[in-house]
C-alpha cells in the first residue's frame, strides 16, 4: 500500500479509536443507488457520530443546521472504516463491507420492480435507515449522465481557492443553480417517461447530503449521485478526478448496454475529453453530448476552456454547445433528441 494510504488509515484509526471513547457510534449516511432487474448497487458512506435523543435541543439544533450546512460540516465527521454493514432487500439480507474510508459501494443480487424502491442498511451498534434506488426498466432505451459543478450548479470548481470556498465555506442556500438546466433535465425525463438520470462528479462523499438537498431545492430530477473519495489511494498520492469519471461511465455502458445515454458537461477543461473517449470506446451507448459553455469570466476562473473543438467529426455523435439549459434544450429538440 502507498505510504500516504498507510499514514491516513493511521490518522483514521486515531481518530475512530477517540471517538469512539468519546461516545460516537456507527451511523450509515445512505445515498441514492441504482439496478437492473436482478441487482442493485447500494451506496452509502458510515461515519461516527454522537447518538442524539429525539425531540432534544441536540436534536432541533441538528434539524436547524440539516437545512442550513457550510460544507466543512461535512468534512470534520470520523469515517468508520472497515465496517460491516448488512442491507435488506427483496426479503434477503447481503452481507458489504464498507471501504478503508467508510465508503459502501456494493451489488446485491435482487429483483426489484422498476422505478425507484428502498432498501434497508444497518450496522452493529447503529439504527436501521432506509436508502432509496433506481431500478431501470429493462425496456429503458434512453439515459442521462450529468456532471454537477459549472453544469447543473454554478461553482468555478477548477480554480483551488474557488473550490475550497464553495466546498467548506459557502452556505448550500446560497450555491446558484444553472440557468434552465433543471427544466432541460425534468424535460427530458418526462420525454422519455422511465429513464434514469445519474449526476457523476468528481466532488467528495462527504458533500452528497448537500448536492442532494440542492438538487431536490432546485428542481432538478432526482438520481443517483457517484461521487468520490478525496484522499490517497492504494498505489498513489491523490485519486484521480478524470479516471474517476472514466470508470463509472464505462461501468454505466457495460452494466446497460441497451441504453444510450445523454451526456451532459460543461467545456471548463475536462468533461469534452472524458465523453469523447467514451463516445469513441462505446458508439452505441452515446445519444448525444451536451456541453454547457461557460461565460467568458467563469471560464478564467475555471481555468480556461477545452481546445478541442472537433468533437463531432472525430466521435460521429451529435454535439451541442449552449450557455444555458433553454438553448442546449432548443439544439437537442432539433437534433431529435428531446
């Protein structure tokens, strides 16, 4: 194992191990999964916390902070690594274990009707909770893949003091949704009725209670969010955003190799790159890209754009390029997408 993986189970267990003296018990932060008709991915994060009494002043003030949270809220929580955890669907129970950060991300064998059902996690020493998961119907033909910052939520997330601001400093209330993106998206699943909307970004665990209280305030469809592990890996320093990326949507076509997906991203750098090799890698799997150009000051702050501007000829998908959601909408209604 890396060094710098070693030295952070190191600092992960001092910090269990006091917790764990100071009261903190094992608490499954459940997240939206997904499935097909005989499996479903059940994703979830366990962390430490103290045990609060129901109707408390703990309890309210925890309620009060729930709907108003700066995100280094999210990062100061001690992950339990290593912990068993035990899910409940379909009348069965699955035996996980969570990752070295506390990170559940495990298929289950289970046959659950389409559309979205719930499934119960629960861990020694913790309460039962409920995780919600999105079955595809196995005649879904048509998905959505999303990115989140500068697409779906105004952030200049490449820019590292940009990033670290909007992460542990802002108030989620006062992150800005992206002009006509949540109207696109709820167009779009309600043209094709059963479709799955999945939001794929390089963003950290430890934010998804936020991004899922954003994009529910905002509108937005609701769907799974595949998020990341900051931190050091197994082999390297610091765990790679681009590959990250990568591997989920090359997981999403092998897992649904009938259903071609809408990719929607932003041209800050990166997403025109990641879907062009996807686009490439898994022709049939590609509907269209969707790529939302930043304003000429958000593009500084992110960075600058991508230079490549040849996307379509080279891949053979329809590419569409807007800076908001009402005119991506405009250019997939003629591309006869939407």
């Amino acid at each position: 194992m890396h060094r710098a993986a070693r030295l952070e189970d190191a600092v992960h267990e001092f910090r269990q191990k006091r917790a764990q003296a100071h009261g903190q018990v094992p608490t499954i932060i459940p997240y939206a999964g997904y499935g097909g008709a005989t499996w479903v991915r059940v994703l979830a994060r366990v962390l430490l916390t103290r045990p609060v009494r129901s109707g408390s002043r703990e309890d309210r003030r925890a309620r009060k902070h729930h709907e108003s949270v700066r995100g280094w809220r999210s990062f100061t929580s001690v992950p339990f690594g290593n912990a068993s955890v035990v899910v409940e669907a379909g009348g069965r129970s699955h035996a996980v274990t969570a990752d070295r950060g506390g990170v559940v991300d495990a298929v289950i064998e289970v046959a659950l009707e389409p559309g979205w059902q719930t499934v119960s996690l629960a861990i020694e020493g913790g309460d039962t909770i409920d995780a919600p998961v999105f079955i595809l119907d196995p005649a879904a033909r048509f998905g959505v893949v999303s990115d989140i910052d500068d697409t779906v939520m105004v952030t200049a997330l490449p820019r590292p003091l940009l990033a670290a601001w909007n992460t542990f400093v802002l108030d989620e209330h006062a992150r800005v949704p992206t002009p006509g993106m949540a109207v696109l998206l709820e167009r779009l699943t309600t043209e094709h009725a059963g479709s799955p909307v999945v939001y794929l970004s390089t963003g950290a665990w430890n934010v998804a209670p936020t991004l899922t209280r954003f994009l529910s305030r905002n509108l937005y469809p609701a769907g799974p969010l595949l998020l990341t592990d900051w931190g050091p890996t197994h082999d390297r320093w610091f765990r790679s955003g681009r590959e990250h990326k990568r591997e989920n949507l090359r997981r999403l076509a092998r897992e649904f190799p009938e259903v071609r997906w809408l990719l929607i991203g932003d041209d800050g750098q990166h997403d025109e790159e990641i879907y062009s090799e996807f686009a490439i890698d898994f022709p049939d799997s590609i509907a269209a890209v969707a790529i939302r150009q930043l304003s000429p000051s958000e593009a500084v702050l992110a960075g600058g754009r991508s230079n490549d501007e040849v996307h379509a000829e080279r891949t053979g998908a329809t590419w569409v390029y807007s800076p908001d959601g009402a005119g991506l909408a405009k250019q997939l209604v003629d591309a006869g997408v939407l």
